[in-house]
C-alpha cells in the first residue's frame, strides 16, 4: 500500500500507461508474475498474505493514483466489501441504497439476519433523507450510478455533509470508475472497485480494490485483509495492471457507443424504457451531467412483453454475450433477476454492458434479436 497521487504535470491516460513500473535500469517495463508465498527472512517481505507482493502493489499504486488515496487490493470486489462491513461494532446503523448491487444487499441482509447491524434503505434520490441518516449511521453505503437501475445520486452534496464522528461513508464506484468519478474528493472515507469489471477489462480475472486516505482507517482495513486472508491473487493482479493500461482508450469507445445506442433503444417499439444517465430524459440527467466526467458503458432497459421476451431476446443475441458481469472488452447482456430486496425491479429489465466492438455491430444484433423475441 503505497500513497499514491496523479503526477500533477501528468495527464491519467499517461499515469495509467506509465505507473506501478520499477523503473530501475535493466528492470522489465512489466512487474514481473512472483508466485511466492514465503520469502528468506531478512528483507522487506516474509510472508505475502501480510507483506504483499509486487504486483499487487504495483494495482495498488495504479488504482490509488486514480481515485486519489492510498489502495489495497483484495481478492474480489466483494472481499474489498466485505472488509469494510467488518469493521462495524455490533448493533451499528447501515444505510443502503434501495437500489443497489444485489451482493452488497445480501450481505448487509444477511447481517442484520445474524443481528450484527441495523439496515436503513433509502431512495438514491432521497436527498433529504440520506443527509438526516448521515448524522445517525455508522456506515453509509452509496452507489452511484446505481446497479441496475443507473441512478445518479447527489452524491458531492451527501459526501460533504456532517456526519456521526467515527462513521465511515463509503461509495461504490465500480459503474463510474475514477476516470468519471472521484468520491475521495467529494468527501467520502472509501471508494470501491470491483476491479474484476473495468479496471481488469477482460472477463479474465476476479480482483477488487478499496481506496481511502486516513491512515487508521487503511491500518484497519490492512488488518482485516492480513486476518481475513480475502488477499488478491498474483495472477489476478498481474491481469489487472496489463487490463487497467488501456482503461482509458476501452472507456471512451464503450462510453461514446453506449450513448448511440442508448438514443437507438429509446426509439425502438419493441423498447418501454430506455435508462441510459446521458439521454436528457433520464431522471437524474442534471445530477450526472454536474457530477460524471462520461455517462458510463450501463444501459438498463425494459422490453415490451414479459420475462419470456427479455429471456428471448438475450439468448437471441449473437455479437453480444449473453452473461452476467460488465465492464470487459465485450459487450454483454443480461436480465436482472428479481432476488429478495430487488422486488422493485421490472421482470422486463435487461441490463447491457457496451464494450468496444464496431457500434453499428453491436446495434445491428441487438436490434434483430428485439425484433425476433
Ligand atoms: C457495482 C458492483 N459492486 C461490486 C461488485 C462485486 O465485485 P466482485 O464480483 O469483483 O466481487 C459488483 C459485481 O458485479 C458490482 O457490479
């Protein structure tokens, strides 16, 4: 875990090109895969699930420098999470997002099952409410733009708010990745990246990364990661510095195709709802445009019909992958399941994820599958 900031003079295409290298004369350009557990006593490691290994920390300074902290990785986006629930005392106060990612509820349901905490849920856009919760909870969970629903919540005016001494306010910002997104700057003690989506890019790998900048909270953190042993793998991390080198470039071709699409989806008759933050006529349009570098690679929509059309039109797809997970290189399709806490999401909904095939590609399939189911 090494401090890690965005060169000033540097541009973050180029900090993403260029950091977690050695550097060192007759070093290779790439940190090297080190398989190895356990090292001769008497240097800087002895054992990797407490001391590390280069290439995590290599992610680990890649990933800092974007959010603008100090990072550590874990072995999935849900371990990153699961470590931050840990470190509440029992009975504390949790507030979610009504609309959120469905692991992140079932963990925290989970937990007030097991009587650990208290869950409160709250509206994305129910500004009011989350400032009142912010001087009552111990920790504050936001997402933002939310998972399925791509809700923008006011997140620089919630993250500045006061709030209960020791709570911890942390957002989930895998769907807008610290390219569009910074939550450290707004306020917020932790941001979040399942870096198994875009950060590694590629389908290839599960890895997560949580990023924060009071040193106690990391030392926390740290521990529970050394104790808890959800530590990343050398490989994943590997995959990850390789995929996060062209984060950028994957970004803003997936980002300018999700937008044509999304306005070709709200135009389409077998469409009832196009949800895309970049169409004017999505709800949190304003908040998005105020908050968000670039709208995302998400589209959610509803198909006419039922569960059946929607099942029909992801099996009928043939460019596009019909599979779960987001954020890689290619574009891939899904209905969101209604599981216990997401009632509130249409049988009807599909979930895209834009990747960086031919645009006119990727509509032409989506289009005759829409017209065929
Ligand atoms: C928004 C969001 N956060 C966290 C996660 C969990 O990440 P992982 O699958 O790497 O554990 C996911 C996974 O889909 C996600 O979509």
């Amino acid at each position: 875990m090494k401090a890690s900031k965005v060169h000033a003079s540097n541009s973050v295409e180029s900090w993403l090109v260029s950091a977690g290298r050695d550097g060192q004369p007759g070093s290779p350009l790439n940190v090297p895969l080190v398989p190895a557990s356990n090292f001769v006593r008497g240097g800087q490691r002895a054992y990797t699930r407490n001391d590390g290994a280069p290439g995590w920390e290599a992610l680990e300074e890649i990933v800092g420098g974007l959010e603008g902290g100090s990072s550590l990785a874990f072995a999935s986006g849900m371990a990153g999470i699961a470590a931050i629930f840990d470190l509440l005392s029992v009975g504390s106060v949790v507030v979610l997002p009504d609309d959120c990612y469905q692991g992140v509820a079932a963990l925290a349901f989970d937990g007030q099952k097991r009587g650990r905490w208290k869950i409160h849920p709250l509206g994305v856009t129910d500004t009011a409410s989350w400032l009142k919760a912010c001087e009552q909870a111990d920790l504050i969970w936001l997402e933002s733009p939310s998972n399925p629903l791509l809700t923008v919540g006011d997140l620089d005016i919630i993250c500045a708010a006061p709030r209960k001494p020791g709570a911890i306010l942390c957002v989930d910002n895998t769907f807008a990745t610290p390219l569009n997104q910074r939550p450290l700057d707004l306020g917020a003690d932790v941001s979040v990246q399942s870096v198994t989506k875009f950060i590694g890019g590629h389908s290839d790998l599960l890895s997560g990364v949580v990023t924060a900048r009071n040193p106690a909270l990391l030392a926390a953190l740290k521990r529970s990661r050394d104790l808890g042993g959800a530590t990343p793998g050398t490989l994943e991390t590997f995959l990850a510095v390789r995929g996060v080198r062209t984060l950028a470039l994957r970004l803003q071709r997936s980002q300018e195709s999700a937008m044509i699409l999304a306005e070709h989806l709200s135009d389409h008759p077998n469409v009832t709802l196009a949800r895309y933050p970049g169409l004017p006529s999505h709800p949190t349009h304003e908040a998005a445009s105020r908050q968000l570098k670039g709208y995302g690679t998400i589209i959610s929509f509803d198909v006419r019909g039922d569960a059946q059309v929607a099942d029909a039109v992801c099996t009928g797809v043939r460019l596009i992958q019909h599979a779960t997970s987001l954020g890689a290189v290619e574009s891939t399709i899904e209905r969101r399941a209604c599981i216990p806490g997401q009632e509130h999401l249409p049988p009807t909904l599909l979930r895209l994820s834009v990747g960086i095939e031919n645009v006119q590609d990727i509509w032409a399939d989506l289009d005759q599958s829409l017209r065929a189911s």
